[in-house]
C-alpha cells in the first residue's frame, strides 16, 4: 500500500498565514530538492520564501525579497537556500547557463518563483506549490510532491501542520 500523500491543499486566510505555511515548509525541508513556486502577481509567493527562510532558520528571513532583477538570492540557514526569480528570464535556457544545475547539493534547497515558465529546468524530483488568490488577502495552495525528497518533504510538512 502506497501511503505517500500525493497532494495538499491548505487555505490562507492573510499573508501571515501564508508566512506561516512557508516556516512550516522551511522546517522540513530536504537537501537538494526544488520547490517550484506558481501563482500571478501578488499571490504571496515572495511572503510564502520569507516564512521557508525563517523555518529553515534563516538569521534574517525578514530581510528576504524577491530576486526578479538579481534572479538568485542566498540564505544561510540549517539548509543553504536558493532563492530565485524567473519571470524575467526568456526560458529554461537561459536558466540553465547561470549554473542553475550547481545549486542543488545535499547541503541546500531551491526555491524557485515563476517555476512553471522553465518546467523542463527543474529537477524531476520537486515539490510544486501553487498559490492562487481568492480573495484580497485570502490564498489557495496546493502542494504536488514529484520524486521521493518531494515526497519526504511534504509528509513531514503536513504532520507539522495537521
């Protein structure tokens, strides 16, 4: 019997919810996976990678930004954290020759916003979040586990929430 959860959907009723989603993922987070952030404009994407960068113990996570004209900020943290913002780039192509490949090691995790524009960059193993608007303040995620550290991750993410 296949117990791996295969999805998540959780609601957020206000961007400190969405924040507090994101610590809850920062806590279980595995090294060398992806997590492919979608959503449109003002969907809490930056707000949810200021909660991951707190929950993986980020000093500064206050501090966190979004990264769409340096494309890739770093974190220290209990995992070092890539952050990096895609909407600007024309492509997985152009993601591919900054060295994305380089960033995924044991010691680190990578989150990447606009993911779904260089699906075909992303590692086979990641975990895929969408936050859709439903309102001014409110969101809908869902988390879509691929490969096993996907699936590890979202597991220990959903026990610390449930």
């Amino acid at each position: 019997m296949n117990t791996q959860r295969s999805a998540l959907n959780r609601e957020s009723r206000s961007p400190t919810e969405t924040f507090d989603l994101g610590v809850g993922l920062g806590r279980s987070l595995v090294g060398g996976m992806s997590i492919g952030l979608i959503g449109p404009l003002g969907a809490g994407k930056t707000q949810f990678v200021k909660g991951i960068a707190s929950g993986n113990a980020a000093p500064d996570s206050v501090r966190v930004t979004s990264p769409t004209f340096t494309l890739v900020q770093e974190y220290a943290g209990r995992l070092h954290l890539y952050h990096v913002d895609v909407y600007r780039l024309g492509g997985s192509a152009e993601l591919v020759a900054l060295g994305f490949d380089e960033f995924f090691t044991s010691d680190a995790a990578v989150v990447i916003e606009w993911a779904d524009r260089v699906r075909d960059a992303l590692p086979l193993d990641s975990l895929w979040v969408e936050l859709r608007p439903t309102g001014e303040t409110t969101r809908h995620l869902s988390f879509e586990p691929c490969g096993n550290s996907a699936h590890t991750c979202l597991e220990a993410f959903a026990r610390s929430i449930d």
